[in-house]
C-alpha cells in the first residue's frame, strides 16, 4: 500500500459538479489500495472575491484579519470534498491547516513553515479514512493563524508529503504536466516527460505558475517526488526529481515569462566605495526584492546602473530612493514598466556554448530590444517590452526545436487552445 498527497488547486474544485469530479478521482485512487490525503485549494476565486469585499469595508486591510477571512475559503472546500468522497462510501475527514499540524513563523500573508505535527493525519489514515487538508494555512504556537501567501496549497502539500512520509506528492491542475511553455501560447509546446528540481525551480522562480517555487523547494529538501498531471483527464503527468534524463538533442528545457517586471535607473550617482551597498541595503530593508543589476561605465566620476524589481515594488522602491536623495547626490531616476522578463532554462546548457547568442538573435529578429540580461549555468533572462511577448516565445520556442505536433491539452481532453 503507497501513500500519496493528492493537492487540487481552485480550478479544480471550483463548483460542485468538479468537486464531485474530485471526489470519484480521489475514491479511485483509494479503491487502487493506497492511502490518499487530499489538500485542497478555495473554490475558483472565493480568495479574490473575499479580498473584494474585505477593500469596501477597509482600504487598509489589516493583516491579521485578512488571514482570518481568507483561511475560510480553504474550509469550506475541505468539509464539501469530505462530504462528497463519504457519499460515495468513502470515510473521509476534514482538518485545517491547524489541526493538521502545521505551525509557521509569526508573520501574517507570507508565513512559512516552521514545523509539522501531523499525528492527527496519521492517526486519521490508520482508521482508514481519506483525510482532507486545507492548504495555504497553519498556526503560530501562540495560537494566531496565518496563511503562506498565494500558491501556499502547493507548499502544503509538499510539506505535508515530506512529514508523513510519502511515497509521492500529486498536484493535480488544468493542464496534464509540465509544458515546454505556457501551453496556452504556444499550442504545439511539448509535454516535458521529467523535470529536475533545480530545472523546474528555475522555472517557477521566472514565472511559470505551474508550481509554486517554494514547494519545489521543499519536494528538493526532503527528496519528495513531484508529479504534476491534469484534474480532468487520466494522461501521464510530468515527474519533477532530482536528476532528469535529458531528452535527445534538447538543450533548452523551457521558457518561462514574467510580466510582473518594472525597471528602475538611477543616473549620475557618485562613484565611491559603499553607493551599491547603501542603496540595495535600503531597498531590502523595505523588503523589496531586486532581480537585475546592470551598471554602465563612468564618467566625470558619476555613473549610471539600472535595477528589476516586481512591477508591484515599483512605488515603494522610488519612495525609497527619493528618501536616500539627500545624502546619496544623483542627477535623476527613471522607471519604465510594460516590460517582461523572458528566461530560457535547461541543464544542458552549460555544456552547449551559443544558447545565450541564439535567444539574443531570436529576440532581434523580432525586432525588440534587449534591456536588461541576467544568466547562470541553467538560464538566461533578457528584460524586453512587453508588447511582443507572445510572438517572441513562439519564436523561440521553435529555435530551440521545442515544438511538437501534438496539440497541448488544457482544461480537459476536449478543451484545447
């Protein structure tokens, strides 16, 4: 007898014919001979429309009481797919994030997880029930509740894989594994068969949404297999494991795009020791994240360098420089948005030199510039406007011999885009 974590995020649960359609997959899995926990995400977009109507009572939205609202989104699903797996015969029990042992670090939005106590899942399991998890939620040991920030039912799941031991953690979504790209714009991107965890944490930290970074941090910590597969179709899912088997004559393993990019310049800033220091010091101190740092030459002893930060920073970050203007001299600063940041990742591409020259001339010849460049031994990331992003992960796409002739499959087999 196996044991799996079976996570289902929103989509898949998001009314009560899928949720039932949730429940006969899990039973199944369970008529199979194997111990099923089930962490599951809120309903469709219970998260979004409860943050809605938190903003018409209060435009502040207090942390605590957030965490409060939003960790109902995640009852409510657990205690309806409980109730829909005992229709069918099953025994079934639902637990908070709580009362399944999680307790994370005091901090409300963006916990993480501190421990598992999951006695009460394991006991659960031993009387023979399905048992139920809520994900994205947990407890501080003074008893606060709090919740790990968007993608945190991934994270559970992992996390919980990890505590009781495991043999496999299942995310289940609406596409059937793990794509070359995002499969809604390419329509021929190539379904990958395995993914090592340092590939696919590459891809998740550059914007592919099919996992969280953080679970798949956590499945590499604790060694657990990954395996992502469709919701709404029975099709083989992609593996996610320490080391992948690279497939004959591909390089490049994905590409990944985000649009939550701004870029920000500061220009004619003294050249003396300690400038990067005290103005990077200043921005994580805010904890605004900086992805790219690129530094132009000097001249009259002034210089020039340009920073990325989340399109979502980019007020706090200029209210921060504004504030260093008075004891850090510099002649202006710039931002710019409607920017993305477009990666190619694979692990074989630190054995393969012209990759990098192939992406830069793929992107030229769509005629966009290149702003910004960051790499490492498995990705390169060009910083490009962003009203061509489509066009240039086509292109690319099929420069680096991803395209197949096979049609993704999104949503289901008879749903294809």
């Amino acid at each position: 007898m196996s044991l799996y974590v079976m996570k289902f995020g929103g989509s898949s649960v998001g009314d009560t014919e899928r949720m039932k359609r949730v429940a006969g997959r899990v039973v199944e899995k369970a008529d199979e001979g194997h111990q099923c926990v089930v962490v599951v995400s809120a309903m469709g977009d219970t998260t979004d429309d409860l943050i809605d109507q938190a903003k018409l009572l209060n435009s502040e939205l207090p942390a605590r009481e957030m965490d409060m609202l939003l960790t109902t989104g995640e009852q409510i699903s657990i205690s309806l797919l409980s109730m829909a797996i005992q229709a069918l015969g099953r025994k079934a029990i639902s637990f908070t994030g709580w009362q399944a042992g999680f307790r994370t670090e005091p901090v409300h939005g963006k916990a993480r997880i501190n421990n598992i106590h999951p006695e009460r899942v394991n006991e659960a399991l031993a009387e023979g029930n399905i048992v139920i998890v809520a994900g994205f939620q947990g407890m501080t040991v003074d008893g606060e509740i709090t919740t790990l920030g968007r993608g945190g039912s991934d994270t559970t799941a992992v996390a919980l894989a990890a505590a009781i031991k495991a043999d496999a953690c299942e995310i289940y979504t609406d596409v059937d594994g793990i794509y070359s790209t995002d499969p809604r714009i390419v329509k021929v991107a190539r379904k990958l068969k395995e993914i090592s965890y340092d590939e696919m944490l590459e891809l998740a930290n550059l914007g592919a949404a099919v996992l969280h970074p953080r679970a798949v941090e956590y499945a590499k910590h604790s060694g657990v297999p990954l395996i992502v597969r469709s919701s709404f179709n029975h099709n083989e899912g992609t593996v996610v494991k320490e080391e992948a088997a690279m497939e004959q004559g591909v390089v490049v393993s994905g590409i990944a795009y985000d649009k939550n990019v701004a870029r920000i310049s500061i220009l004619g800033v003294p050249d003396v020791p300690g400038v990067l220091a005290e103005v990077f010091g200043a921005l994580a101190s805010e904890q605004i994240d900086v992805d790219i740092i690129v530094q132009s030459g000097v001249m009259d002893g002034k210089a020039d360098f340009s920073f990325s930060v989340a399109l979502s920073d980019r007020e706090n970050a200029l209210r921060v420089l504004e504030g260093l203007h008075s004891r850090l001299p510099y002649r202006e600063v710039t931002s710019e948005d409607n920017l993305v940041k477009v990666s190619i990742v694979g692990a074989g591409m630190v054995s393969h030199p012209g990759v990098a020259a192939k992406m830069f001339q793929v992107i030229s010849s769509e005629g966009v510039s290149i702003k910004m460049v960051s790499t490492s031994e498995i990705k390169v990331s060009c910083v490009i406007d962003g009203d061509k992003l489509h066009d240039v992960i086509k292109a690319l796409h099929t420069a680096y011999d991803l395209d197949t002739a096979e049609q993704a499959v999104v949503g289901g087999p008879q749903v294809r885009r």
